[in-house]
C-alpha cells in the first residue's frame, strides 16, 4: 500500500501533510514571557525566553490542546468550548508575523495539483492518501473545500481512499448555472472535470464553495456525480468572508502583548457558510452538508463574535481560508461528521496521548486524576519498581509519574504540582532514584516515603503492603527479569486491588513467598508462558492459593496482554502501548485501571494479530494510544481506527 504522494521534500511513507504542518508550524514557535499577572505565554516574532517549556506538536505532545482538539469533550461528535481553550496571549501557531507562505496553501497546491484562474484543463494524477485503493475519492470545487486539504489527506489515509483533488480558484462544482461573473475560465474548467469525471467516475465525492446565487446549480452537479456512480456526497460547510482581518489583527496583538480575544469577530451566515450548499443538500438523496462551524466558531463568552485564536492556533490565514495549521487539527472532528453522515466507515475511535519524552507522557496520562491523593513515583528508566507501583496506583485511581535517576524533570514537577498529592511514594531504592530527587519531591509539600527493597522482588513485596490491601483475593504474577507481561497485568490487578509480584523464571524468591503467605490469595494468576514463568514456579505457586492457578501466556507479549483483557467488560477505553518499551504502556496502567479497561501491546509499525482480534472481540468505544510517533507510528493509528467501526 502506498502512503500519500512522493514529493521530493517528504519526510517518508508514514508521514502525510497533516504530521508535516504541525510539525513545521510548532517549530518556527517563538515563546516570551506574558504580561504580568496573565498567567499565560506570550509572543512576538523577534524574542525568544530560554525558561518556556518546550512547545509540543499534535503529535509528539498533547492531541487535545491545540487547535480545535482543545475543544473536544467526551467524544468527537460536539465541541466542549471551556475558557481556557480561547487562547488570550500567544504563543499562536502558525507564527505571525510574519506569515510563512507554506501555510497561505494546502501542501498540494507545490505540486501543481489545484488550478488557477487562467488554467481550463484537468491535471490527472493529483492523487493523494492511499493512492492505490479502489475506493476513489473525488475532491471538487474552489479553495474553500482544498483549504480542508489536511485533514481529507489524513482521513483519506484511515479510510484507505485513493484521493483526487481537482480543485480551481473561486471556481464552485456546478451544472447549468449561471455564468460565474467575469470568469469564463471557470465555466470551461468545470465543463473539461465533468468530462473527466466521466471517464474517471469516483466512488464518493467531497465538494465545497462559497456561491449562494445558484442551490440549482450545486443540485445538479450533485446528480451528475450521483448518477455517475458516487454513492455518498459531502458539502463541507465554507468559512465565511471575515468581516475585518485577523491575521493582521492577530499579528499586532502579538507585537502588542494584547489580548488576542479583541480580535473577535463575527462570521456572518450572509458572508457564506453556505446556506445554498446547504439548502441543496436536502434536494439530493445521496448529499449531506457537512457542518463545522461550532468547531470553528464554539459557543462562548465572546459570542456572537467568533475567537481568531483557539487551541493556541490561528484559524483564519488570508482572506477567508483557514490556516493549514487549524485545518489540520479539524481532521478529527471531520472525520466524526463525515462518519456520521455515512460517507466515512470509521470514526476517529483513537487518542493519541504522547509528550516530549516518556516523562511528559506519563504527566500527560495523569490529566484524568482526581488531585489530592496518593501519586507513585518511579525511575524512568529502569522497568522493575515501576511495575508493581502501577498496579498499586490503579487501586486507588492514582498516577505513576517518571524520573530520571538524578533529577526530577520538569514535565514530572508540574504534574505533582497540579496533582497536588497528600502523599508520594518513591518507588525504589537509591541506585534507581537518588536521595536528590527525594530531596526535590518533599520541596512540593507532600508527605515522601520511599518504598524499597534489597532488590526487585523485595520492593514489588513492599509496594504490596501499601493500603489498600485485599487480603484472600486475586494476585497477579510475572517475570522480574522482564516487563512487557507485568504491564499487562498491571491494569488488570489495579481494577480489583490485586498485588503484581515478580518472580524469577525459575524460582520464587524468598520475599515473594513471604508477600503471598501475607496475601492469602484465592487465586493467583501468572501472566506469561513457560519462558517467562517455568510450570516449576506455577506448581510452587498452586501452595499459595485456596481455589488454585491460572496461567494465562501466549507465544509471545502481545497474545499474552491479549489474554489477560479478555475478561475486559466490551464497550470500554482500551490502552495501548509500544511491546518493546515499558515506559508509556507503564504510565496508561492506572489510567486502563481507572476505565476499567486494559493494556494491550502493538509493534512500533504494525499491530499483532492477536491485538487485532481482541480490539475487535472487546469493541471498545475508545482507544487510548500511549507514546509518540517515534513509539508508535502514524500507520498503527489508522490501522487501529479501523478496528473500531
């Protein structure tokens, strides 16, 4: 399969349009400090404060904070508009001033793809997402529906559309209209792509335009393409002509330090949106007009004027078009409508949750805790105290944070500051996290304690004892000597306050015994196979439990996390994390626990098939993916969309 189209500037076959513009937009980011007593970030496009915290994308940071994902609620279906998310002082994305010309225009526009005025003919070829589908999608129209070019681009990649773009300036899909007015060049243009079109017939058809003097004319059209062979019609709703300008408005505010909400304006309906595209959908059976407008203008204080900033991101570039940078991030909300309308198989079923490194991603897995409570603390970097601790943590819907060695880092910092914890546990000795760290953790104002053993099998022993503890319940055990089956384990043993102990493959260690003989447990499941814990171990084991020993190992890590999930109520949040790194799949544990869910385990460039069919088997209303591109890549996302209809 063929990933997007080749251009000489690509940065490779998982990387479509959508991961470029962030990506590009958050580098050239230019960070100072805000007024006093603003709280907030500020920009201009000349200083630079070496103290701001590193800026993430879309997609190597937060996917809920930028752009229109900040508005995003409990699903992708309506906006959720809460203050904080109308951005007041910068740092605004993309930077202005001054205004990069990459982000005037769709990325397809470089490749000759979209017709100016003076152009009459077709440019076949123009083909974009997965370019060797059999399902062709045919973009039609102006600029105003190329502006969603982003986001078509990704949703066409999760869809698995081979993606046509015939687009012309100012030039709406119509039949037997009026002459466009002192454009003839129009008219010959879209009488040559309805010839094309013929002979190229696509299998569902995306339009978008701002002409409110011909509904006839967009019905027609629609039943040319209906009658061709298009089976399902989307009019995207067009962003209306501003009233003033707010790129320039928001360009001085930024130099001013000023408040970037007196940039609101009204998008007046009389201005576009298109109520004649709209008004037409309803007279063809197969069209539906795709509305965005709450996710570009949400209820708020403001209203009825509309934020120029949300999400930290510039929505409006010149004239009326979006910025390339808030189109991308409507590609999820897009994508919901275009489902919902039938025209899209998939949803977009799959948050990515993934910061800077493993330590913001595991602050960024702790949003979701109620602050006040017990946090866990761990090393980053070494995997055996931290997989008793996030089981510990999913008992009392806590957190697991990360840190290094010998510092705390600041994503770690800030989390427990926000959390607010009444105690924190560091989990390990000195050698895993010094008695520095220690130190910086009681400067926060919780009670420390350190939780540890002699070596990994005593502290997993210790974490145990922390409260709660159930006493004649379920224990879960694994390996020491590796992570990925405790991982696993770990959201299934948070849900029912069951301890994780570790074990050797071919012994139970001494303070592992003494750890049972405590527990008294009913049932002890053993997570992995023969390798990982040896039939010797299950055996010895069967002593330590009432009603007996389950083992549940597959041949590998995947089957095993599979297997562990299966008794996981369907309907849920799945997380799901990279098998050959513990860091992120860690962190999403107490957060599987607090859902109720499970972890299950993907390569970094593919998902198992045993993961697919548990995904399937527990149809999960939501997945959770835990870590970066770099971890996880762009093509396990879409694959995963997929599993989730």
């Amino acid at each position: 399969m063929t990933w997007g189209r080749t251009r000489s500037w690509w940065p490779g076959p998982d990387r479509s349009s959508w991961t470029v513009f962030v990506t590009v937009l958050l580098a050239a980011a230019i960070t100072v400090s805000a007024p006093s007593g603003l709280g907030g970030l500020g920009t201009t496009a000349a200083t630079a404060s070496p103290a701001a915290a590193p800026v993430l994308s879309a997609l190597d940071g937060t996917e809920d904070d930028l752009g229109a994902r900040a508005l995003k609620g409990d699903s992708w279906s309506r906006p959720a508009a809460e203050p904080q998310d109308f951005t007041r002082y910068g740092p605004v994305f993309p930077v202005s001033p001054p205004f990069d010309e990459l982000h005037r225009n769709p990325v397809y526009y470089s490749d000759g793809c979209h017709a100016p005025r003076w152009r009459v003919t077709v440019v076949p070829g123009c083909t974009y997402g997965d370019t060797t589908s059999n399902v062709t999608v045919a973009v039609v129209g102006s600029s105003k529906i190329g502006q969603y070019f982003p986001a078509l681009e990704e949703i066409a990649l999760r869809e698995g559309w081979s993606l046509r773009m015939y687009t012309k300036t100012a030039c709406d899909f119509v039949m037997d209209a009026p002459p466009t007015p002192n454009y003839p060049q129009c008219d010959l243009y879209n009488t040559a792509l309805r010839e094309h079109l013929q002979n190229n017939p696509p299998d569902l058809a995306i339009t978008g335009g701002m002409r409110t003097d011909t509904v006839d004319g967009y019905a027609n059209a629609w039943r040319f393409l209906e009658n061709l062979r298009a089976s399902q019609i989307g009019a995207v709703w067009d962003t209306p002509v501003p009233l003033g300008d707010p790129d320039r408005c928001v360009a001085e505010a930024l130099i001013d330090r000023a408040d970037l909400t007196r940039c609101a304006q009204k998008l007046d309906s009389a201005r576009s949106g298109n109520p004649g595209m709209r008004e037409a959908a309803w007279r063809v059976k197969s069209a539906s007009f795709i509305n965005l407008r709450d996710w570009v203008c949400p209820e708020s204080w403001l209203s009825p004027d509309c934020a120029m900033v949300v999400g930290r991101a510039q929505i409006y570039a010149e004239g009326s078009h979006l910025s390339q940078g808030y189109a991308a991030t409507l590609t999820d909300p897009l994508h919901q409508r275009l489902h919902e309308a039938g025209i899209a198989q998939f949803r977009p079923s799959v948050d990515r949750v993934a910061g800077a490194d493993r330590y913001a991603t595991a602050a960024l897995l702790s949003r979701d805790v109620t602050p006040g409570g017990r946090v866990l603390v761990a090393s980053g970097t070494d995997y055996p105290d931290a997989l008793a601790a996030a089981a510990k943590a999913g008992h009392t819907d806590g957190a697991v944070l990360l840190t290094r060695g010998t510092s705390l880092p600041q994503a770690t910092r800030e989390a427990l500051i926000r959390l607010a914890p009444s105690e924190i546990v560091v989990a390990g000795g000195r050698s895993a996290i010094s008695a520095d760290v220690v130190q910086e953790l009681q400067t926060l104002g919780a009670q420390v304690r350190r939780v540890e053993g002699p070596d990994r099998y005593a502290t997993a022993a210790e974490i145990s004892t922390l409260t709660p503890v159930r006493t004649e319940g379920v224990v879960y055990v694994a390996t020491g000597t590796g992570f990925a089956d405790a991982l696993a384990a770990a959201a299934q043993a948070g849900q029912s306050e069951a301890a994780v102990l570790l074990v050797r493959p071919g012994s139970i260690p001494s303070a592992t015994a003494e750890a049972l003989r405590e527990l008294r447990p009913r049932q002890i499941v053993v997570a992995g196979g023969n390798a990982a814990v040896s039939q010797q171990v299950v055996n010895e084991l069967r002593g330590f439990a009432t009603e007996g020993v389950e083992r549940r190992g597959g041949a590998n890590r995947y089957e095993t996390a599979a297997l562990l999930a299966q008794d996981t109520p369907p309907g849920g949040v799945l997380h799901v994390g990279v098998g050959s790194n513990f860091a992120d799949s860690l962190a999403a544990a107490p957060a599987s626990a607090a859902a109720q869910g499970a972890v299950l385990l993907v390569a970094s460039g593919q998902v198992p098939g045993v993961t697919a069919e548990a995904i399937r088997a527990l149809e999960p209303s939501r997945i959770v993916l835990a870590g970066g591109t770099a971890a996880v890549s762009e093509k396990v996302k879409r694959a995963l969309i997929r599993l989730t209809p």
